[in-house]
C-alpha cells in the first residue's frame, strides 16, 4: 500500500537497529547502503546511478510498446511505475516525489537531511530529465498485458481481479497476473464475492426484473432476463480478435408513433452500468 521500505528503515532505526552504517569508497566518499548520495566531509554528492537503483527498487521502468510509430520511427519509451503488475504512467514529477517521500521517511540530523534536499533540489533538472532514463533505467520491450481471449475475460478491481471462463470465476492477486495491467482499467472498488441470494433484492437486480417483465402483475419473463444477463456478459467480455464479435442492439418493444425522448434505460444498462465494472471504450 502506502507504506514504503523506507518506513522499515525508519522503524529499525528508531528500536536503536543500525541499517545506515556508513562506508569509504575509493575517493574517500562515505557513502550509506541505504542511501544513493556520497558524504565528503561537509559536502553532499547525488550518486546517479545509485539514485536509479533506488528508484527502480520502486518499479520504475520504461516501456516500449510496438515497434516502430505510425511515421516508422522507433516507438516512443514511457516512463512507468510497476506495482505487482499494475503499471501507471509517470512523469519526472513522481520521480521526485518519491525521492521526497523517502527522505520524509528516514531518521537523520535535520542539517544533514537539509543539505541532501539542497544536493537533490540543485540538481532535479539533470538528474530527472529523460536522458538519465534512458541512460539507467531497464527497458521492457513489447510487454504484454492482460486481455481477455475467447475463452477467458478478466475484471479488474482496486485490490484483486477477477479471472472469468466459461466454468468458474476465481479471484486472483495481482502478483499471479500473467501480463500487466494498466491502473485506469482498475475499477475505484474492492472485489467481494457474492452469491445470487446476497444481491437478488438489490436495486440493480430489481431494475433487471422490471426491464423483463411486461406489466406490474406479470411473472418475470426467465427467457428473457437470461437474454439480457447473456447480453451484458457480452458486452464486458472484449477479446483483442475481431473474427468472433457479439453485436448487441437494445431496443424497445412497445415503440408507438410518437417520437422517443429517452428513459427507455439502454444507457444506464450498458455503459453507465458497465463502466463501474471495467473501463468502457
């Protein structure tokens, strides 16, 4: 979650537990294993390539995604932040911002934290541009992501996701996920697994039952409310093949000469509804 290791290190430093003994490098910098700057008497040096291990101990990485761009040029590198396969979009901005946070983290004097933010804030504009990306950061080349196939489709949630084939439905960690997962495909809810008599009486499953049944008197029409759930389960199923795509047209059977103003609920049942369950393209 929010807690990064460098909250470990300042809790094992404040039980009296050592994790920043310093060491002499070869030009007599001493230089902490924790850290990613060189102390030189009084003076404060940025350690470049030590600052890129720290940042890439937090999953920072460069993606290239296709080969060439549409004018035949080498695709563009994007800057990413990977968590247990969820990947974000970052800027040099969150670079900073997670120097910043580590260094909120750790236990030190304030003069000498005062002066690693001065040695990190004079050189932010070299040390953060996108040729010290390229120079120290990896490089994944074509990742893949996950998508959904014919035979099976995933949900993503905030917390889990979920794998769906035509015999079962199982939660699963980000950390199995065999491919990446965009962040903006998440949706802003945790996963609960429920079970047909825990939601039957809720407001989404009432409104399904009213679409299907013709009058306030009548039976639920089960063919039809099947119909319907078939529907939406096609409708969130999005499998990268275009040979076998379900088209689905909703539409009103009860349509009379007067001109339609809407309220029919096609929009609430298929994208409204949809898009608090997966991204809607």
């Amino acid at each position: 979650g929010r807690v990064s290791f460098g909250s470990i290190i300042h809790i094992a430093k404040s039980h009296g537990i050592d994790v920043g003994t310093r060491q002499i490098t070869d030009d007599g910098t001493e230089k902490t294993h924790d850290s990613f700057w060189h102390w030189k008497g009084e003076r404060i040096r940025i350690d470049e390539v030590d600052l890129y291990k720290f940042l890439k101990s937090h999953g920072v990485a460069l993606f290239r995604i296709g080969k060439t761009d549409a004018g035949g040029n080498p695709s563009p590198l994007i800057l990413v932040e990977i968590t247990n396969n969820v990947v974000k979009k970052i800027d040099a901005g969150k670079l900073r911002n997670l120097v910043k946070i580590y260094l909120d983290s750790i236990s030190m004097d304030d003069d000498s934290l005062h002066e690693i933010r001065n040695a990190v804030s004079k050189g932010a504009s070299t040390l953060f541009n996108q040729d010290k990306w390229v120079l120290h950061l990896d490089v994944i080349e074509q990742p893949t992501f996950m998508r959904d196939s014919m035979d099976v489709g995933y949900i993503f949630f905030k917390n889990t996701f979920v794998e769906i084939t035509k015999e079962s439905c199982k939660e699963k960690q980000y950390s199995e996920a065999g491919g990446f997962v965009w962040d903006d495909w998440r949706i802003d809810t945790p996963f609960r697994l429920m079970h047909p008599e825990d939601y039957q009486h809720g407001d989404w499953y009432k409104f399904l039952n009213f679409i299907c049944t013709e009058n306030h008197s009548s039976d639920l029409d089960g063919k039809r409310f099947d119909a319907l759930r078939w529907s939406l389960g096609c409708l969130m199923h999005n499998p990268k093949t275009t040979a076998r795509k379900s088209h689905i047209h909703f539409c009103s059977d009860n349509n009379t000469n007067d001109s339609s103003n809407g309220g029919t609920g096609t929009t609430l049942l298929t994208s409204i509804a949809i898009s608090h369950v997966r991204k809607v393209d």
